[in-house]
C-alpha cells in the first residue's frame, strides 16, 4: 500500500460498535463517522437501542441500532446476518460492550465472575467469530478489542474484570495469529482511567466535599496528571481501523496518560 493521509479515512466501510448507544462505544462511533464509516452499533436492550438512536440523530449521524446480549452466540449470528444483509459485510468490529462488578474477591460469587468473563471476553470471542466469514470473504477486516489497564495489572475488588480483560488481550493475540493470513489486522485499545459513568463512582465528590481517594489515587499514577477524556481515544480508534495500520497485528495500545510505564510518583 502507498501511504498518504487517505490511508486513514473509512469512507465506504460498515463499522459494528458493541455497547455503542452510550458512553466510549457512541463517541468511537461517531470518530469512525467522521473518518468515513457507515455506523452500526449494539445494545443490550430495546430501550437503550432507541436512546442511542436518538444520540445518534441529536449529533447529525446516520447509524443503525441493533439490540441483542453480545454473549448470546444464537442472537449475535442473527443480528451480524441482519447487518450484512441491510448495510453489507462488515469491515469493522469495536468489541467495546462490557460490564464491571467491583466486589472483593472473598465476596464475589462465581455466577458474578462468570457473568463478567462472559460478556468482556467470551462477547467480543462470540461477536469476532461472527464477522470473521464475511471479512475473510472480503479479503480484509479490522478487529479492535477494548481492553483496559487491568488487561496487565491487578487490582483490589475486579478479580472477574481484570481475568477477562487480560485474556482479551490474549484473545486479540490469538486472532491475529489465525487470520493475519487473511489480511485481517486484530488489536486492542487499553484506555487507561477515563472520565464515563463507569468510572463515576470513583470520582465521586464525598460527604464532606473532599475529593474522592481514588480520584487522587489515579491522578498520582498518572503522568499526564489527569483522568483521559473519551475524546483520547478517538485518533487511535480511528488508526487501527484504517489502512492506515495494515502491519500492525496483535497489539494493544494503551491510551492511559502513561501509567503503565511508572510505578507512580516517589514519595515527597
Ligand atoms: P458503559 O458506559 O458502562 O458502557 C458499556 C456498554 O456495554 C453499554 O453500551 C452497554 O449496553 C454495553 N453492554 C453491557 N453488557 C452488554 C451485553 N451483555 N450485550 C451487549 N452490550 C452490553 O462503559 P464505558 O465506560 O463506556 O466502557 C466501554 C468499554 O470500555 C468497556 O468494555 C469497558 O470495560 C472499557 N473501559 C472503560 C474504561 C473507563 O475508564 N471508562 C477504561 C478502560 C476500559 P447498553 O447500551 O444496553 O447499556
Ligand atoms: C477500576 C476501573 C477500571 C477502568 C478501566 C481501567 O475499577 O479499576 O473501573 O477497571 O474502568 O478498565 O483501564
């Protein structure tokens, strides 16, 4: 391929986002939009289908919403079907749907844990098995697994996330290794702590109106000194799923202000 900067536009592509009716899955949406990308994208139910239709709408893009458990195999199959059938073959998936429990490990039920490992890990397993055909028969495809910073470190209370997000990261290694013959590059965005209601509860202002402990926590371990915005993990999204990345296989680019390369700030 002969770089130039459309290497990185999407025009013409069919994108699925999972979980993409909200949060970092609608705001990755839009990026593939705006880069070129016809929109797809997924939620667990009805209801939140048709509110993320109505983001869509309220921020002037055309996307297509399609409601079913990422981690039901039979429901994944008919809604990839309907998707080839109404916009065509997909060319790109962002298996971004999934859920957190944060429960200490001694509390935490194995039907809690398997809960999670389900959708974070057998989810983007089932989705990618889904779209795998119709990119092989393309000739190309784009996988993008949202992984997180608990794809390689541990952490009190999110045993069952950081078990699955770090197979994830596996996951994406075993993609790439069975079908980067095919032209089909797989990697992982490990978006360090980000400002979304998810992480919400960690941010919350106390009674007292201090600041939470955790907040301090993250932004002493952060060398950009602050949480990242949804708005960081646009251009990596975008890149991965371009030309623009067609030898890059099997990584995954952490987009976390740099945490993961200290060990945090030395003590005063
Ligand atoms: P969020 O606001 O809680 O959104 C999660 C999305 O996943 C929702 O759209 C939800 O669908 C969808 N989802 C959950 N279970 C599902 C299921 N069984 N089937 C289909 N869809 C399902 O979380 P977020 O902060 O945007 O996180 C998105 C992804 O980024 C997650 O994989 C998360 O682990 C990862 N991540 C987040 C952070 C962070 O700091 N926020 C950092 C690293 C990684 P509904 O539309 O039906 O609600
Ligand atoms: C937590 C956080 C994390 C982040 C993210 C980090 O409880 O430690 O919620 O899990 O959401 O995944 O990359």
């Amino acid at each position: 391929m002969t770089f130039s900067m459309a290497s990185f536009r999407l025009d013409g592509k069919v994108a699925l986002v999972t979980g993409g009716a909200h949060g970092i899955g609608f705001e990755l949406a839009t990026a593939l939009h705006e880069a070129g990308a016809k929109i797809a994208f997924n939620s667990s139910s009805e209801r939140s289908r048709e509110k993320g239709l109505a983001n869509f709408e309220a921020a002037g893009i055309e996307a297509f919403g399609y409601a079913c458990d990422v981690s039901d195999e039979v429901a994944v199959a008919k809604m990839i079907q309907k998707i080839n059938e109404e916009l065509g073959n997909i060319d790109i998936l962002i298996n971004n749907a999934g859920i957190i429990k944060r429960i200490p490990m001694l509390e935490m039920s194995a039907q809690d844990f398997r809960q999670v490992v389900d959708v974070d890990l057998t989810g983007p397993f089932i989705v990618a098995k889904a779209v795998l055909p119709g990119m092989i028969a393309k000739g190309q495809g784009k996988i993008i697994n949202i992984c997180s910073m608990m794809s390689e470190l541990g952490r009190e209370t999110v045993a069952g996330y950081a078990a699955a997000k770090g197979g994830l990261k596996m996951l994406t290694k075993n993609i790439c290794a069975e079908f980067g013959g095919a032209n089909i590059q797989c990697n992982g965005i490990g978006p360090g702590y980000i400002a979304t209601p998810q992480t919400a509860p960690l941010r919350k202002t106390q009674a007292d109106g201090s600041r939470h402990p955790f907040d301090a926590f993250i932004r002493d371990r952060t060398p950009a000194d602050r949480w990242g915005e949804t708005d960081d993990l646009k251009g990596p999204a975008v890149f991965l799923a371009s030309n623009a990345s067609d030898f890059v296989n099997g990584h995954v680019l952490y987009v976390d202000g740099g945490i993961l390369s200290t060990l945090g700030k030395q003590p005063e």
